[in-house]
C-alpha cells in the first residue's frame, strides 16, 4: 500500500500528488489544478490546466475571465477519472454552488482532499457526502470549542425582527458574493420574506448565475444609490459586498442599520471592527461540533487539519485515539471582501 505522504504531501504552492503530478487548490500557479470550489483563496488565475466541477469553473470564468487558465476540464459528481496514474473523483462538499471534496485514490490508498465544507442544511447547494477514506483533509477554520454556530433560520429570525422593529431604516446586510449572498437570500425566501431584496452591483454576475442554475431567490433589485436618495430604502432589505461597506456606497443610505452574515460574527470584537449593529451568525463551513461530528463518523485512520485552527482539533484527534497532523498550509484565509 502506498504510504500517505507518497500519495499527497504539502509544498510552498498548495498540496501536492507526486504520482498524478498534479496540485489541490494551489496557491500559486502550477501546471495542473484540481479545484475544490472557487473563492479566492482555492481558485486562482494562471494555471496550465483545471480540472473542476462546471459549476466552479462557471463561476470561476465569471469572477476571473474566461481565460483564466491555459484549459480546463469539467468533471461531474461521483465519477472518477484517471490523472495522471491517480484515480481522482469529486463528491460534494455542501460549501458553496460546485463546491466540492476531492478523492484521490492510488495503490490501495483513498485520501479525501474536503476543501472548505459545511454539514448545515442549504438548498443553494448540493449537500456534503461523507467519503470512506484512509485519510481524510479538513479544514479547521472555526475549529475552537468555542464556535458553535447557531440555526440560520434563527440568525434570520432576527433580521426579520429588527425589519419590525425598525421599519424607517434600510437594513444593509454584508455579505461575500460568493455563496453567502445567494444563502441569506434563499433563507429570507425560505423564512416567507417575499418582498424585493435589493442588491450592489457585485451581487448580480452570482445571484443571475444561480438562478439561471435552478436556485429560485425570488425577486432581486438594484441597490444603486443616487447621492441624497438614500431614505427610500427604509424597512427593505439591501445585501452588499463586505468591501462597499468601507466606501461611499453605504454612506448613500439614511440612517442605515449594518448587519453582517458570517461565522465571525460570533466574535465580538470582529463585529465591533466593521460597525455591525446586528451581527448574523451564518457560516458556510463547520462549526466545532460538526467538525468532530465528521471526524468521528467517518473515522480515518489519519487526519490532516489545514487552514485554520489546526492544533486544536489535532488535541482533540488525540484525545480520541485518532491520529491527526497538522498540515500548516499558507494562503487559505477568509475571501478577500470582494
């Protein structure tokens, strides 16, 4: 059987498969990719050749041009494909729109690359499928006892009970435009909210793609704000990149409530950071007890923690007679407010 570390081992360009020669989200560019989803933190320009799910190679040519690499290639859920002497097949991540986890199996040896993921409910995407595996690579970005994300559909709740309480003003919700957006709009929907959401600019290339991908968000508007015409909006819902609300963008709106949905918003001091009157707890990736819930329903017999909060969940892999390492792998950050 092939040893762990001859099948993928981490390099300064991302993590490495020798015998497939080829890299898993490579932060740099590189001669061949294999690509779990496509933020920009995992989905880079510059690349000889991509191979991915269509719907992130989509959203990849949407965000970054059609010519973002030098070829691509579109593989489709469940079906495995020969690279390079590897068998490599994707299987849903439950992160974003063709977000997916990457198996790459060689020799009698089966390594699950799991990217970003989350095992919360989410129509706007497929849904995680745990992988049996010899090891498994996840992420460790709330991985803290102290991340424990609540429902959504609570976290919306509390949108829908400030509209109430303050129908004069326009709750402007940041959101990554990748994902988020589309979530928080699909549970508004879901929560019977069925007036017009109002969105920057940003959002439309994404929100337009999802739709057009079956993902029903209802009825979006423009957000444009003419200097002065920013009263119209109170009591409605505006949805905005994290970056337009450093400029002169929200500055448009008459006594604007700030709201922001992430899985930082937990932290109290990041939610001061940005001016947040109205944190929202929603996350597109595990919290803490789905993170050991994963480990321990799939049971590797190895686990690699990378990007995030990796010494943490390698104790607690410890504590339970699992063996874990941490990765240490550089460039897998939140997405850039884009």
């Amino acid at each position: 059987m092939t040893r762990p570390s001859d099948l993928l081992t981490p390099r300064s360009e991302g993590l490495y498969c020798p015998p497939g020669d080829f890299y898993i989200d490579p932060t740099r560019p590189v001669a061949r990719a294999l690509i779990t989803h496509a933020h920009s933190d995992h989905a880079r320009p510059g690349h000889g050749a991509v191979l991915a799910t269509r719907q992130t190679l989509d959203v990849m040519a949407i965000r970054l041009g059609a010519d973002f690499a030098g070829e691509t290639q579109a593989i489709g859920y469940g079906k495995p494909l020969a690279v390079g002497g590897v068998e490599v097949t994707f299987h849903p991540a439950g992160h974003v729109l063709g977000s997916a986890q990457i198996e790459v199996a060689h020799r009698g040896l089966t390594i699950v690359a799991a990217g970003d993921y989350k095992r919360a409910p989410d129509p706007t995407c497929a849904a995680f499928e745990p992988v049996p595996c010899e090891v498994f690579v996840t992420e460790a970005t709330f991985g803290l006892p102290v991340f424990r994300h609540p429902p959504p559909r609570e976290e919306i709740g509390r949108l829908l009970a400030s509209l109430t309480l303050f129908p004069e003003r326009a709750h402007l919700v940041g959101v990554y435009a990748l994902g988020k957006a589309q979530r928080v709009i699909r549970l508004l929907r879901d929560a019977g909210y069925d007036a017009p959401i109002h969105i920057h600019g940003a959002l439309a290339p994404l929100c337009d793609y999802y739709a057009a991908e079956g993902v029903a968000l209802g009825r979006l508007e423009s957000a444009t704000v003419e200097r002065g015409r920013g009263a119209g909006f109170g009591g409605q819902v505006v949805l905005g990149p994290p970056s337009a609300f450093a400029g002169p963008w929200v500055r448009r709106f008459a006594d604007p409530l700030i709201a922001f949905a992430s899985g930082w918003m937990g932290v109290r001091a990041r939610a001061r950071q940005r001016g947040v009157e109205l944190p929202l707890i929603v996350s597109d990736h595990c919290d803490w007890t789905e993170l050991t819930a994963t480990l321990t329903e799939l049971a590797p017999r190895e686990t690699w923690v990378t990007h995030g909060r990796e010494e943490a969940l390698v104790r607690w892999c410890a504590l339970h007679a699992l063996a874990a390492r941490p990765l240490r792998l550089v460039g897998y950050e939140d997405e850039a407010d884009d």
